[in-house]
C-alpha cells in the first residue's frame, strides 16, 4: 500500500490510518469489559492505559502543530470544542485505569463498559467529521498550497515524535497498524521498525500487547 502522492490527501491519509488505529483499540476494550480477563488484568489494564495515551498524544500533536496550521485558512474551533468532550471522557478513564493499576479491587467491569460505550458518538462523531473537514477538495477551496499541505504533515510526524511515552505510544499504534501499511506509515527508517521498536520499545511493556490485532514489527 503506497502513500498518496498528491500533498492535498496527504493529511486525510494519514488521519484516516491514526483513527483506524484508536477505533480497533476501542472494540478491543469493548470486547474484554464484556468478558474481562480477570486473570491478566495487569497487562489488560496497561493495554486500556496505552490506548487512552494514544489518543491523548493524537490530539495533543494535532493542537500543537495542526489546527493552528488549518485554522490560517480555515475554522476548527468545532474540532476543538470536540476534543474537550473526548478528554472528558479520556480523563475518567484514564484516572480509573489508575485506580485499578494500584488496586485491581478498583477494576469493575460493568462499570467501565458504561463509560466506554458513552463516549462511543462522542469519539466516533468526532472522527468522522474530522477526515471529511480536511479532504482533498476541502483543502484546495481553502486555497492551501501543496507545500503547506506537505509542511502540515511534516510538522505533525515532527510534533509526534516529540511527544508522548514511546513506550506506551509506539508499540500501541505498530501494533494496531494492519501488515499493508507497516512499511509506509507512520515513515520511519527501517531499523526502528524491524528491530527498535519490537525488540526495544515493546519490551518494556510486552504483555499489554496480547491483546493488540497485529505485531508490533
């Protein structure tokens, strides 16, 4: 699967592939809060942590280095305003997994899969009107310039690579990554793909990725 060669779908692209990430971490969690692995909950709960974090570091590379970009020729502040809702919910979740990692009395998962299927239209909704706010054509009405679509994405991957625990982060999005895409997204250098990350970062964490769809490699 080859990246797009035109820079106006350049940033629909590649929001397509992070939100094609996060939606199959939230099935996953939806799925074990059903029937939650009562006998792994350490590596579980740190699967749900890895999740929330990446979606944090999603939005908080987008705030940094792509609306203000967007916002030169065009309004997010709707996109915004929906991030404050999705951290709402990211937060309680967040501050549950917590909770729990300290105390698995604290893991009640009826109670989390409540909260979780809440948010479900506030993440979904957001998602879906993001990508059809920053397509093609939308992009060229706005009067971008190719370069500041190229420089748009590029100041993203620079702000991704920034921030957030690469720990938690990096084998999070490899592992949720389909085989198709592994090589072109997100670009990085051959040896942080085949062996920093599955032989180095993933370590670290190794059993929370049980549960992740695909190889971290």
């Amino acid at each position: 699967m080859s990246v797009p060669t035109d820079p106006y779908e350049l940033l629909h692209w590649n929001m397509i592939r992070a939100h094609y990430v996060f939606t199959k971490g939230y099935e996953i969690i939806v799925k074990n809060l059903a029937s939650p692995p009562t006998n792994d909950l350490k590596n579980f709960l740190g699967y749900c942590e890895a999740w929330g974090h990446s979606v944090v570091h999603h939005h908080d590379v987008e705030e940094a280095g792509v609306f203000p970009a967007l916002n030169k020729k065009m309004d997010f502040a709707h996109e915004q305003e929906q991030h404050k809702a999705v951290h709402d919910f990211l937060d309680k979740f967040l501050e549950k997994v917590k909770e729990a990692q300290k105390d698995h009395s604290k893991f009640d998962a009826p109670v989390w899969l409540e909260l979780v299927e809440s948010a479900k239209d506030t993440i979904f909704t957001h998602f879906d009107e993001e990508v059809i706010h920053i397509e093609a054509e939308k992009l060229k009405a706005a009067q971008f310039t190719e370069q500041e679509c190229k420089d748009i994405v590029a100041n993203m991957e620079k702000q991704a690579k920034a921030q957030g625990d690469p720990f938690l982060v990096v084998p999070f999005m490899r592992s949720h990554t389909p085989a198709e895409f592994k090589d072109v997204w997100p670009p990085m250098p051959w040896v942080l793909r085949k062996v920093v990350i599955p032989y180095m970062l993933a370590k670290r964490y190794s059993g929370y990725w049980k549960y992740a769809p695909y190889p971290t490699s």
